[in-house]
C-alpha cells in the first residue's frame, strides 16, 4: 500500500526522485520491473500505478463483450490510456517526468507525492493545498457519502 505525503523538486531535467518508501513498496509489488504507469487523474493530478497495479487497471477496463462501449466509457479510456507511460525509476530512484503529462497537471517545478493505497499522485503544490484545505472542511460529510466495501470489521 502506498501512503504518505513527499513534497520534492523536478530537477532541471524534469527528473523526480522517487521516495525511498515508495519505491520500497514498489518493490515488493512488482520485483520484475521497478517503474511506475503514469497517466492523467483527476482533480488535476496525475495517477502513478505499480506495473501489477496496472494490469488492474487494464482488467478493469476490459470490455471483451461489448468493444463499442457507450460514448462516456470510450472517452474516459481513450484519455486515461493515450496519456498513459511508463517511467522506469534509474538506479539513483528518479524517474523522468514526461513534459507532456506535467502541462497537465499544472506541475512546474515541485510536486507533492501522495501516496493513495494502490496507487502514486502527484500533485502540484498549490493544487494540493486547494485540495487539502476543501477535503478538511468536508472530510465527515465525504466518509459518510462514501460507499466502503465491508470485510466484517467495522471503520471506528
């Protein structure tokens, strides 16, 4: 599981280090490969999966029995997949962040990593603090909403 909050600096190359907890975990979910998916999120971030996360992803957008899914559906995989890349993460823990998918989400020169269960966002500065400061007046109202899976344990 990813977790946690990283606040780190694009180095002149757009190359970020990725935190050595992340690429730990990482690590022990995919050994084969060390490297991250990254494609476009939503509220303005981008996503960053783990290559066995991934395939999840690629699962759950399986429409094997319907190719011509409606419109909406077509639209989110067609965008969500197109700007998708895969950045392998060099011996010294940096990935190259594509310029392309940083214009996207507004990243500069810092970016806030966070880790959000199965996957990596990140996150430009001003953004996240947007974010976090709307979440935090909201977070009971968002928890209540929210549709959680029971496994038989209860949340408090």
């Amino acid at each position: 599981m990813f977790a946690g909050q990283y606040d780190h600096t694009l180095d002149s190359k757009g190359r970020l280090i990725i935190p050595a907890k992340l690429r730990q975990v990482l690590l022990k979910e995919s050994p084969e490969i060390l490297g991250f998916w990254a494609t476009v999120g939503v509220d303005k971030c981008l996503y960053m999966y783990s290559p066995s996360g991934w395939n999840k992803i690629i699962e759950h957008f399986a429409f094997d029995d319907n190719p011509f899914q409606n419109e909406p559906s077509r639209q989110v995989e067609r965008w969500f997949f197109s700007n998708a890349q895969f950045l392998e993460v060099d011996k010294t823990g940096r990935v190259n962040m594509p310029a392309q998918l940083l214009g996207r989400a507004q990243i500069s020169d810092r970016v806030i990593l966070a880790g959000v269960n199965k996957r990596v966002e990140v996150w430009a500065p001003a953004l996240w603090d947007e974010y976090q400061a709307k979440v935090a007046n909201s977070f009971t109202d968002f928890v209540e909403a929210a549709q959680f899976k029971s496994h038989g344990s209860s949340t408090d």
